[in-house]
C-alpha cells in the first residue's frame, strides 16, 4: 500500500458542463442556476434552429423549430433574459453557434457591458467552426468565402479586445458522428484551422509580431467514441499533430502558445434507444479516453445524457451525467499522477498510425486547395459519407457490436423507460406562439419611436456597407445589438450581400459495401455467416425494387426530405445510398425544405414514396404539413414514411394522421427498412404484397 499522506495534490479539474438550452431564455436561465448551484463550473448554451440559422421565431421556416434543441435568442433582450443573475465577468461560457456566432458573440458583450463586466476580462468560447457545418450539421447560411470573412473578423476582434475569449473552436466533434475515422476527424479539424490561421494571416487584421496569440486563442472541440484506446491515441496524435503545424507552418517559437487545447463531448452518436441504460457505462468509457492521459487531457468536458436517444433529457438527467465528472475527478485519483501511458507500446504505435494518415490526408487536401474547396467540390462530404456507410454495414452484419441492439438482445423492463412521457423532458407546444409574439412586439416597443427605428435602420445600413468592403463586421454587429435589431434582420442584411448557399449532400459518391466483406479482414464464421445474411436480404431486396417497378412500369422513386431547419442529415443521407444501391432511384435535395417545397418535389419528380427525415422534435408540427400537401396535390397512392428521434406516442399519432411507418434509432437496419418501404409502395399502389 502507499503512503496516502504523501499523496500528490491534484491537478485542477477540467471545466465541468452540461450542453443545455430550450423553451426559453428565462426557462434557460433557470436551468443554468440550478445546475451552477449543483457545482458544474461553466456554462454551455445550446441555441434553438432558427437562432443558429439567423431566423427569427415568425419566419416561415422557424415552424416546430422554436426552443427545441436549445433557447431562441432573438435580440438582446432575449440575451439579458437568459443570463440574467448570472454574473458572467465570473462565467467561462462556451456558445455552440456557427453562422451566427459574431452576432451572438454581439450580444453577449452588450450584455455582459451592461452588467458592468470588464469585457476585456471575458472568458469563454464561440464555435464558430463553419466548415463543419457544410460537412456534418448543416446549420450554415452564407457560403464558405463570406463565412470565413466573418471567422477571420471576429479572431482578429477578439485578439485585440478579448483576449480571454476563444473566437474560434474548431469542431471534429459532429464529423465523427458523420461516419469519420480517427484519421479523417483530425486531418480534417487540422485543415479547417489551417483555413482559419491562413485567412487571418491574408487578411492583415494582426500584426506577424502577435500571431501567436491568435494561435494560441484557437481550440478544439472533439467526439470521443466508445472505442478507449484509439480514441486516446488519436488525442495524443491531435497534440502532436497541432503543436507540429504551428511551429513548422506558423513559426510559433512559444511553446504555451502551442498547446493543443480542446473541450470534448463524448459520443453521443454512439447512445442507444435500445436498453438506453447501458448509455451510463458508454459514457464513462467516452470520457476516460479524454482525461485519463495527462498529456492530451480535455480542458473542458461536457457529457449528454442516457436518454438524448430518446428525447429532450430532463434536469435529472443532466444531473447525472454532471455527478459522472464530479466523481471521477474528486473521488478518483485520475489527478495526482503523470501521464500513465508515457512508454506504452501499443500506445505508441497506434498513435503514430493516425499521425501518418493524418498527415497524407491533410497533404491531399492542401494540394486540391485547402478546406474550403474540399468542401466546395465535395471530397469531404463524399468521404464521410462512405466511411459512415462501411460503419454502418459493419453494424448490420454484426462485424461491430452495439449491445442490446443487435447482440444482447434479451432484456428485463427497464424501469427508466417505464413511462416514456415522463423520462425525458418535452417542450410545450406554446413556446413557439409566445416567442413569435413576444419577437413581434420587440419590433414595435423598438420601432414605436422615430429615435428606436432610426437607430436599428442606421445599425443595419451600416452592417451592410462595412460588408460590402473589407471593413472588420465586428463593430456594426455591436451596433445592431445595442439598436435592439433581431437575430432575423442580421442574418438577412448580410444574406442580402453574400448570397446563400446549399451545400453538396456527398451522396452521389457513396455506396453500400460490397456484401460479405469485412473492412477488419475478420473472418470467424459467425461473422461470415452472418455479412451471407445480409447479402442475402440485400439481394432480395434489389429484386423486390425491381419487380415492382416493372409492375409499376418505371423504376422506383424515392424522393428523401429533411423539412424545417433540422441540418443532421447523416441518417438521411444513409437512408438515400442504401435506398439508391437496391435499386431505387433517389430524389434528395438535402436539408432546410418548407413542407411545400418537398411536395412540390414529389409532384415534379413523380415519386413513389416520401421519405422525411427530423431529428430536432418538429415532426407533429412538419409531417402533418407535408401529409396535407400531399393529398392535396392528389398524391393518395403515395406512402409518406418518417425517420428520427421520435417518442411512441408521437409515432402513434403520426400513424393516425396517415403516416405508413415511423422509424427510429432502435431501426438500425438500413436494408430491412428498404423492404418495408417497398411494401408500403405495393400497399399503396394495390399490389399483392411479395412472397419471401
């Protein structure tokens, strides 16, 4: 035994968070207090769609999007609301905002002005990682060049005013959930910076004398899988990596200025409806791999909940996940030891195997040009897709296991899930029509005057001018704030300049593995029988398609649609190469539809089925739009199905209204799902259904 009183002093703990937002600012606000009060050490604020997609509650596509996934901030009023007895001159706050991340950055320092802070002295993090947002969560506006501009203003704002503040945090989180290896998820993070440290430089905002200290003010948001030891590894190659490029490429001689500083959530891709319970010991696994090397710890972790496969997770549930972290770093020793894995072997090795293939990767992409036309001509996007399908067909043949969902089956009721409507947290429906009332009338209180109106009018005219220019945007984004203009009249004034844009979905470049094979080389029998499984059902799918075609006289058409504001298009996505490779023609026109434009769609391209895809909790708001669409436009014989994160009971009432089939996350077989969707089109059409 050792000499506990000789024990180490532990290091300070990372900061602890719970990713949290919805309903409202002042719902918000006191879901931080409590769980300030419950000892988590910083905050992070999870926005609602249409704030990240610069909407304001009363826009046509905000419908069923209002306080959802995080808290509507419409304008600094909202803002003042949602910190309101929150000092934040004491706050390390990190915001998950991206297209809208200076005006949110806007107001948060109106606010914290307002408080009497020294804003100079703020401490905290925006996202404000576009990149990823083209390639994985979709909630971009402007296109790659404008939105960097906005990047590049608001580092080189915060360098010389905030220089506490991280202005830019790159995210390889979401590209994980997006199907990326450990080799993709840090070459492409490392090229996202690099596009980020490229154009500040270009830009001339800050002196070559003070560049490091824009280095040193970039961070890193990572995922951490289930997977412990390659998740570790790819830490320590992030490190290595990171502290490589700055030196070599930027010259920066100051080691501090180097470090590679990241917070991390931890895999919640990888949680499951299926017997969520065993969520609790994945997430723990997670965040080890994240704190348990000294050398490539987390400086800030924040965990989801068991039940984020469910739905909404409750005050509990964050609880929980915050009581997770507390115990590991207070009762655990985990913090009085040096980095246990210095020397280790396999460590080492695997380490320098992600470095490698780090480093040919980010070779490739510089060589087309760097992140943006990566993003641009769609190799990124292609890339993830493809490396989520093998991942996805590992799971279907039972190559990777995922217990309770297709091994371990067997369970006893769960007590957890014995009432679903009270194991996670819903938002009431009423939410929407007060924060659109309560957004109307900001506008008139704010307008009611000739000085008010005048003063957001000037603010706006000059954002647009300053756009028009190489003018740094920060400053009249602070004026708009203080002029009381909305998170909508921002976002389009500079929509106005820059233009929109869509994004490559990356489908086209994808397909489903060949049946039988194993990406491990793995070659045990159970496995072998059962990738023969899956070619099997495969095949027999292909054929069912075919043959209702030539019964129907054309080949199948599926039309896939992502309706609202809901940019996590990974399952979509699936759903269109799997749908596509047994023999479906696939119409997808990617995310941020209207229900009209889906049904005009289906009309126009003569569709069979209509697949919608929402995970964001708006579908008894969206489907049944879509639905009257649909027979409105005399579609009667064509199925409408949906898929995402939707709770029994809504899927009952979906199924009332006229839904054919609702699937969710415990429906992981992508190839069974296509045959079902073909039996709805016979159904439909008054065909017999097939035999076999």
């Amino acid at each position: 035994m050792s000499d506990t009183t000789n024990r180490r002093p532990k290091d300070r703990p990372w900061v602890m968070r719970t990713y949290a937002g919805h309903s409202s600012p002042a719902e918000s606000n006191a879901l931080y207090r409590r769980n300030l009060a419950k000892g988590q050490t910083g905050l992070s604020v999870a926005f609602d769609l249409p704030t990240q997609t610069g909407y304001d509650p009363d826009h046509v596509l905000a419908r069923g999007e209002v306080g959802k996934v995080g808290v509507p901030v419409s304008h600094v009023g909202d803002m003042r609301a949602l910190f309101d007895g929150i000092p934040l001159a004491q706050m390390n706050t990190s915001m998950t905002i991206n297209a809208t991340a200076m005006w949110l950055l806007a107001l948060y320092e109106v606010v914290a002005a307002e408080q009497g802070a020294d804003v100079a002295a703020l401490a905290g993090t925006t996202q404000n990682d576009i990149i990823k947002e083209y390639l994985s969560r979709g909630t971009y506006v402007f296109p790659p060049g404008p939105s960097l501009r906005l990047i590049t203003d608001m580092v080189a704002h915060t360098v010389a005013d905030l220089p506490q503040w991280n202005p830019t945090n790159i995210c390889s989180y979401h590209l994980q959930e997006a199907g990326a290896t450990p080799v993709q998820e840090v070459a492409f993070a490392m090229c996202t910076a690099i596009a980020v440290l490229d154009a500040v430089r270009a830009s001339g905002q800050v002196d070559d004398a003070r560049f490091g200290e824009v280095v040193q003010r970039i961070s890193f948001f990572v995922n951490a899988g289930v997977r412990f030891v390659e998740e570790l590894c790819k830490m320590r190659a992030f490190v290595e990596l990171w502290d490589e490029i700055t030196r070599d490429r930027y010259g920066v001689t100051d080691a501090k200025q180097r470090r590679f500083r990241y917070g991390v959530q931890v895999n919640s891709l990888g949680l499951t409806e299926a017997q969520p319970e065993n969520n609790v010991q994945r997430i723990v696994l997670e965040m080890l791999a994240v704190t348990l090397s000294k050398k490539a710890r987390a400086r800030a972790v924040q965990l989801p909940a068991w039940n984020e496969a469910l739905g909404l997770p409750r005050p509990w549930d964050q609880q929980w996940s915050l009581r997770i972290q507390q115990v590991l770093a207070f009762e655990s020793d985990l913090l009085e030891y040096e980095d246990l894995f210095d020397g280790s072997v396999v460590v080492e090795r695997l380490t320098a195997e992600v470095l490698d293939g780090a480093r040919a990767e980010i070779d490739r992409i510089q060589a087309m040009g760097g992140a943006v036309a990566a993003v641009e001509s769609g190799y990124m996007k292609s890339a993830l897709v493809a490396s989520h399908a093998l991942r996805r067909q590992r799971v279907e043949s039972g190559e990777d296991v995922v217990v309770g969902v297709n091994r371990f089956t067997t369970t006893e009721p769960n007590p957890l899930t014995a009432d679903l409507r009270t194991a996670i947290q819903t938002v009431d429906h009423a939410v929407e029509a007060h924060a659109v009332e309560a957004v109307r009338a900001w506008r008139a209180q704010r307008d009611a005057t000739p000085e008010g109106r005048e003063a957001a009018e000037n603010a706006l005219r000059r954002l647009v001018e300053d756009a028009k220019t190489d003018t740094n945007l920060m400053a009249a984004s602070l004026e708009c704030a203080r002029a009381g203009v909305t998170t909508g009249e921002w976002s389009q004034a500079l929509r106005g300049v820059f233009g929109e844009f869509r994004a490559p979905t990356g489908v086209t470049g994808a397909s489903q593995p060949a049946a039988g094979l194993s990406s491990a080389g793995t070659t045990t029998a159970a496995l072998t029988e059962a990738a023969d499984a899956a070619g099997r059902e495969l095949a027999a799918v292909r054929e069912a398609v075919r043959r209702t075609g030539e019964e129907l006289g054309g080949r199948l058409r599926l039309l896939v649609g992502k309706p609202g504001l809901d940019g996590h298009s990974n399952g979509a996505e699936q759903v269109a190469v799997r749908a596509r490779d047994v023999g479906f023609e696939v119409v997808y026109q990617g995310i941020r539809l209207t229900p009209e434009q889906i049904v005009a769609a289906a009309v126009a391209e003569d569709v069979h089925c209509v697949g919608l895809s929402i995970l964001s909790g708006s579908h008894l708001e969206l489907v049944p739009e879509v639905l009257a669409g649909v027979r409105a436009a005399g579609l009667d014989d064509v199925p409408v199905v949906v898929g995402g994160i939707v709770p029994p009971d809504d899927a009952e009432l979906l199924v009332a209204q006229g839904v054919a089939a609702v699937f969710t996350p415990k429906d992981y077989g992508l190839t069974e799902i296509m045959g079902r969707i073909v039996e709805q089109i016979r159904a439909a059409r008054g065909l017999a259904p097939l035999q076999g």
